[in-house]
C-alpha cells in the first residue's frame, strides 16, 4: 500500500535550516506530482510547496517562497524541502502528501519548531 514517511524536523533557531525528508512506497513514485504542506497549532494545514513528477516545475507558496527548495529523486523514490532562513511562523507539523489513483495519502508528519 501508499506509504509516505517523513523525517529531519527538530527544533532550530531563528534564521537557521532543516531539510526535511519524505520516503515514498508502494506507488510508482515518478508517475505523480508530489507536495509539502503543514499546519500549525490551531490552524487549517496549508500547502507549501508542491513538485511535478519530473521535477521539472515547482510552486511554492507566498509565505516561503525565495526560502524553501523542493525536491525530489525520482531514483531513491524520494522527496526533499530544504528549508532556509527558517521564522517563528514556520513552526508546524510537515506532512508529505500524494495524491494517487484518485485518493490523497498523507506521512505521518515531522515537526518543525523554529525558536531561540
């Protein structure tokens, strides 16, 4: 079955970095665009960033745009978020998502804390 794993949060300072990780089986991994999202304490998960199967385009969205890099290694059958210049406001549980055969799947998260 769809399995996606995430992994590489942890607590960082103001202005610091995190690459997240996202392992992916039990799907043809290069066959389907995959995305970021999290969601904070007491707010609605929101998407960060999504990549398309060939990795060739990436979105991001306003609020880390120019800070985060998505990624992915269509080889390993995984998934990266390099997160830069990391604030306050990028606290939140990270999810890896895919949508697959018409269902969405979702990891289980990794929490970020971005804090001094």
């Amino acid at each position: 079955q769809v399995q996606l794993v995430e992994s590489g949060g942890g607590l960082v300072q103001p202005g610091g970095s995190l690459r997240l990780s996202c392992a992916a089986s039990g799907f043809t991994f290069s066959n389907y665009a995959m995305n970021w999202y999290r969601q904070a304490p007491g707010k609605e998960r929101e998407l960060v960033a999504t990549i398309t199967k060939s990795g060739g385009n990436t979105n991001y969205s306003h609020s880390v745009k120019g800070r985060f890099t998505i990624s992915r290694d269509n080889a390993k059958n995984t998934m990266s978020l390099q997160m830069n210049s990391l604030k306050p406001d990028d606290t939140a549980m990270y999810y890896c998502n895919a949508y697959v055969l018409g269902r969405r799947y979702w990891g289980q998260g990794t929490l970020v804390t971005v804090s001094s």
